[in-house]
C-alpha cells in the first residue's frame, strides 16, 4: 500500500513537470518595451564599437580641477557603456512610471521626452531622445538619488552619427552629509 502511494507521488510529480513545458511561454517574455529600448541599443552599439575596435579620446576633469586628456587605443565596451544601461526606463517595476511630456517630429527628426510620474520610485527623472530615419541621433538623461544621508545627480549624454556612436559624456555630482560635494566629468569621443 505505501508503495502504491509513493508510486502515485512520483507519476503526479512528473505529470506536473511535463505540463509546463507544453503550456503557453511566460508572459514577461511577451512584454514589449513600452519606451525606447536603451538595452537593446546599448547592446547594439556595444557588439559594434568591439568588432570595430576603435581608439577613444578621453577627457576627464575631477574637483572642478584641470581637464585631463587623453587617447585611449583599445576600450573594453561593455565597461565602458554600463554606466548608460541606467537610463534604461523599461524595467519592469517602471511600468507607466513615465508620460511623455513633448513628442514633436520636424524635417524627419522626431524628439521625445519622458519624464518620470512617480518621483519616489523611478530614478531615471528626464529622458530625452532624438531619432531621424528611426536612428538615434541623441540620448541625454538625468538620474538622480536623493535620501536623508546621500543626493546624486548624473547627466547622461550619447552623440551619434549614421546611427554609430561618436560621442558620449557623464557630468555629475554627489553630496554625502558631513563631506564636501563632489563634481565630476568624464566623456569619450570615438576617433574611427
């Protein structure tokens, strides 16, 4: 009788397992980006500028101190590019967190604006984007962190030409309670 049981268990238990996998997909994968898809970009622009390989000029300035220059001949991309997959505004908890406030398309160039609705959860504030012929033209976003012990701000800004990037920049600034506010720039300009 005990067997009969346990036999019954492991029947039901693969019967279960089997059903799944004939059922229906998932439906996170049937979300579609409801704003520009950044990832999907980045990626992109990411697996081109790596087969591609070119030389970057940098420019970074600390402290309000000197603007230090100078010429990178290898990049690893994917480093280089992640800190812009915070713009990313379709993750799945920012779902209808942003409206657009401006869309207007003029001589072929379309501009969007997206601004956040729910200030508390979403930190990608501002989301401006530029495309012609349905390529990127330009991205600049505004990210901001604010708590009782921490307030930063980071201005994201991509450039592109013929749909390839050309230029990219991150301004910002950080403030901790008890420690002086810290300013930073750094930007890269892609020499093909």
């Amino acid at each position: 009788m005990l067997r009969a049981f346990w036999l019954l268990g492991l029947v039901a238990l693969v019967s279960a397992c089997g059903s799944e996998a004939a059922g229906p997909a998932p439906a996170k994968a049937a979300l579609k980006p409801m704003y520009f898809d950044i990832k999907a970009f980045l990626d992109a622009q990411t697996q081109d500028l790596t087969r591609r390989n070119p030389a970057v000029e940098k420019r970074v300035e600390l402290r309000g101190g000197q603007m230090e220059t100078t010429r990178v001949p290898e990049v690893d991309w994917s480093k280089e590019l992640q800190i812009f997959y915070q713009a990313d505004i379709n993750k799945p908890a920012l779902r209808d967190a942003y409206k657009i406030m401006r869309q207007d398309k003029w001589q072929g160039v379309s501009r969007t604006v997206y601004q956040a609705d729910r200030d508390d959860e979403a930190p990608v504030t501002r989301l401006f984007i530029e495309t012609k012929a349905d390529k990127l033209q330009l991205l600049t976003a505004t990210i901001q962190q604010d708590n009782p012990l921490f307030y930063s701000e980071k201005r994201l800004l991509l450039r592109l030409h013929n749909g390839r990037l050309s230029e990219y920049e991150v301004t910002g600034i950080q403030k901790l309670v008890l420690f002086d506010t810290l300013r930073y720039s750094a930007a890269g300009r892609v020499l093909d």
